[in-house]
C-alpha cells in the first residue's frame, strides 16, 4: 500500500463518511495526491465513493474577447449606425461572421448589393445583443443568470464561443470492510512509482512490481510561466536583426521638435506637427537643441528646400517621440558628422536598429493606439540601392515569418520612397507596417555618391495581428485580462 492510500484509509477510519473537501483537509497531503489515492483505492474496493454527475460550460478564448469587447455583429452594427456597407468590402475575417450573423439573428438585410439595419438591429445596436451578455455572465459566473437564455447555449456551442462539458463530482466518500481490513493488515510492500538510473543498471527492473498511473484523472490545473507575446515578438525581431550584424542603439521619449521633424525634413507646416496628432509637453514646453551647428545646417536646408521660413523656436518645442526614427536621425547626424571632419576609421557599411514606445494623438481601433512601439533601422555605406533596403528588410521579416511586399510611396525624409506591406492570411490582403526609402540629401548634407543612407520604420504590434490568431485588436495586448496568456500555445 502507497503512503499516500494509508494517509487516506486513517482519515476515513475516524470518520463515518466525508466529503472530498473534508478528506483533503484531514489528510493535510493536497488535492492531487488524495484523488490518485481514492482512485487507486475505488479500484480495490477498499473505499466507496459516491459521484454525481455536473454539466459545466466553459468559455471559449474567442468567447472571452467578444465578452470583453463585441461580437462579430455588434461591430458590425457600429458602422452601420455610420451609414450603409457595401457588402463586397466585408472581406475580413471577422467582418464576415459578423456579417452572416446580422443575417441570421435578422440585424439587417441586403438592398441592392448594400447591408442596412433593420429596427431589431437598431435595438440591439442601443441596447446590446443577448449573446454577448451571456457570455459575459459566464465569463463571470460561470452560467448564464437568466435560465431562459440557456436555449442560447447549443447556438455559442455552434459559433465555438463556449463548451459544455460533463464531469463526475465526488460527494461524499467511506470507508469499507476492505479498507479496514487493509489498514488492520498493515503498508506493506511499496510498489515502485519511478524508474531511475540505479533499479535500470542494477537489472532489478525485471523482478520488481510498478505502480500504475490513471492519466486520465482530473488534477489541478498548473499554470505555466509564459512570455507575452509581445515580448516574444520584439526579442525575434532583435535576433533577426543581430543576426544580420546590426546594433541596438536607444534615445529620449521626450524630445525636442527638431529631432522628431526638423532633422527628418518634414515642412514646419506638415499636418503631423499639429496638436491633434502630436502630443506636445506644457512643462517644459521648450527643449534647446545642443546641437547647434546641425540645427543651423537642417534650417538652411529647409528653407531652401521648402521655399519658405524656418521657425528655430518651433523646432524647439518639447514632445513625445511620434517614431523611433528619431533615434535613427541622431545616429546618422553622428556619423555623417564624424565622416564630414575627416575621420575615415569606421568599417562601412555600418548598420543600426531601436526599438522602443512612441506615442500619437491617434483614434484607437483595432490597429491604432495613442502609445504603442515602433522599431527602426538604418545602414550607412557607400553605393547602397534599394535593392539592398528590400533584400535586408526581406531577410529580417522572413526570419519572423512574414512574407514582405513594396509599394512606391511619399515620405517627407526619405527619395525615393516605399511602403512596406505584410500578408494577412487572416484577410488574404496586404497590411501597411511602416515606411522605408533612401534618407535625402537635405538631412545628411553629404552627397551620396560619397555616403547613402537606407531606413525604414514599423509598428511592432500589427505584427501580432498577423502571427496570432486569437488577437483582432492590439488593444487587446494591454488589457488586464490574462486568461488568454494562460492558455495560449508555449511557442
């Protein structure tokens, strides 16, 4: 007899008949090893355990976020509540279902190729649908607190959003004749539970009784420590890019306008400068730029550049890093400023990336935030082409499993230009990620026969859009729920 069996069968022997929370507690031996010893003990009749049978309903991961946030039909109805849909722009994922659900639960109907709500949609658009609510109460409770609603379950059950499970409750448990006559008869001979090292060299193996194990009896479940996804996410793209010999260079959040725009060409009268997409420090309010003479250079070049005037106290204002590229535009004004006084010891090309928080006077949807990170990189050489800026970006993002397009497109800093796209599997579409090109002349103020300059910059959360599946929003990744981090796969 186990150790464990005859702490359970003394227990028992003072009692009539216990619970399985009573059981545990005398034993003072914990859950798992009080179940394993009464299965063991059922078997040989040495215990009678009373079960009753309960029928449990679990939420679902994706049942969780649609708690925490709305159904698939519920966002739907937000836009429509903004104007009629055309149906052939429901391309995504979740636009989809939200689409055949508005159908199904008659939210709203087609006319001519366009989704309008009906009076039933417009109600639960005010009021909020059912189903999420009961989700909600499960999610809390772990049943819904109206039984009407409970002819709703078999519908989540279809859509994936819970699951319904039977197990066996213990109730009361005693011992028997068996049980004490197996106490009265003593331990025992123990039956080995592990094979080691000594038992297999020894050859004992072979006259030696084992233990045998029940993998199917319900433990308590251990959660794992696990990384958050993003974490994971950021420490791959680190690895992709030290292993392409880059090195990790870092800057202030707060910086004053000239490093953030002035240093990166873009016109004092850009839409971005403005209060409504830039979050702009009252104390202090200004921030000297120390480098001087650069300030004076990048001035000139805007003028000139610009046609216009240039405001020295306007590039000078204190702010929150709208892009990590200003870490980048230091990094460069470094260099190129070394290389332009004559030293020539630096090993071309040289290659640098950052990583960090910026932060946007943004709307949040589901892939905007007003704070999220951004990670940017850069290589100074002599006759680097954009075939070099494509090869390296597709190399690092292919690292991480994403398939990488290019786009011809318009930024400020850089001639020429690209947007750099990701494929969705999700929506079997391109997604936008960042921006990418050769840095201009204007910002280096050295020819580029002599030094060019490659960058890019993108934002690291869409990606997990993309990698995990059980993510539609990035604000999701900042939330305080943590069931999903529990439960989501290791690797």
């Amino acid at each position: 007899m186990h150790k464990y069996e005859e702490r359970v069968l003394e227990v028992l022997r003072n009692n009539k008949e216990l619970s399985l929370g009573e059981l545990i507690s005398g034993s003072s031996i914990g859950r798992d090893k009080v179940l394993w010893a009464l299965e063991n003990l059922s078997k040989r009749g040495a215990v009678n355990v009373r079960k009753t049978r309960k029928r449990e309903i679990e939420i679902t991961e994706e049942g969780k976020r649609y708690a925490e946030t709305l159904l698939p039909e519920e966002k739907l109805l937000k836009s429509l509540e903004k104007g009629e849909i055309n149906v052939a722009e429901l391309k995504g994922r979740e636009e989809q279902i939200g689409f055949l659900w508005a159908k199904k639960k008659e939210l709203a109907f087609i006319s001519g190729g366009t989704l309008k709500m009906t009076k039933r949609g417009l109600a639960v658009a005010a009021e909020g649908d059912q189903d999420r609510m009961m989700l909600n109460d499960i999610a809390i409770h772990g049943k819904s607190r109206k039984e009407s609603m409970n002819e709703r379950i078999p519908i989540l059950q279809s859509r994936h959003l819970v699951e319904v499970k039977e197990r066996e409750e213990i109730e009361r448990i005693r011992i028997s004749g068996e049980g004490l006559a197996e106490i009265e008869k003593g331990a025992g001979e123990e039956k080995v539970g592990q094979l080691n090292k000594s038992i297999i060299a020894g050859g004992n193996w072979k006259g030696i009784e084992f233990r045998k194990y029940d993998v199917n009896i319900k433990v308590e479940k251990a959660d794992a420590a696990l990384k958050h996804p993003l974490t994971n996410l950021s420490d791959d793209i680190k690895r992709a890019y030290v292993g392409l010999g880059f090195k990790e260079i870092s800057g202030p959040i707060v910086e004053p306008s000239f490093w953030v725009f002035d240093s990166l060409f873009m016109p004092q009268d850009h839409p971005a400068r403005e209060m409504q997409d830039t979050f702009y420090l009252a104390k202090p309010s200004m921030l000297k730029v120390k480098e001087s003479e650069i300030q004076k250079r990048i001035g000139k070049a805007h003028k000139r550049g610009w046609k216009g005037d240039w405001n020295m106290e306007a590039s000078e204002q204190a702010m929150l890093r709208t892009h990590v590229t200003s870490v980048s535009s230091r990094q460069i004004q470094s260099i190129v400023g070394s290389m332009m006084k004559g030293k020539s010891d630096f090993n071309l090309p040289l290659k640098f990336f950052s990583m960090g928080r910026v932060f946007r006077n943004e709307s949040i949807d589901y892939k905007h935030l007003a704070d999220f990170y951004q990670t940017d990189g850069i290589i100074i050489g002599k006759g680097l082409t954009l075939a070099n800026l494509f090869d390296t970006l597709i190399k690092i993002y292919g690292s991480i499993g994403m398939k990488v397009s290019f786009k011809p497109s318009y930024f400020p800093f850089v001639e020429p230009g690209v947007e750099i796209r990701v494929f969705s599997e999700k929506t079997g579409g391109w997604i936008e990620i960042g921006g990418a090109g050769i840095i201009r002349r204007e910002i280096t103020g050295i020819s580029r026969k002599k030094i060019s300059v490659l960058a890019w910059g993108v934002t690291v959360e869409r990606f997990l859009l993309l990698r995990e599946n059980n993510i539609s929003s990035i604000s999701e990744l900042y939330g305080s729920r943590i069931g999903w981090l529990r439960s989501r796969k290791m690797v």
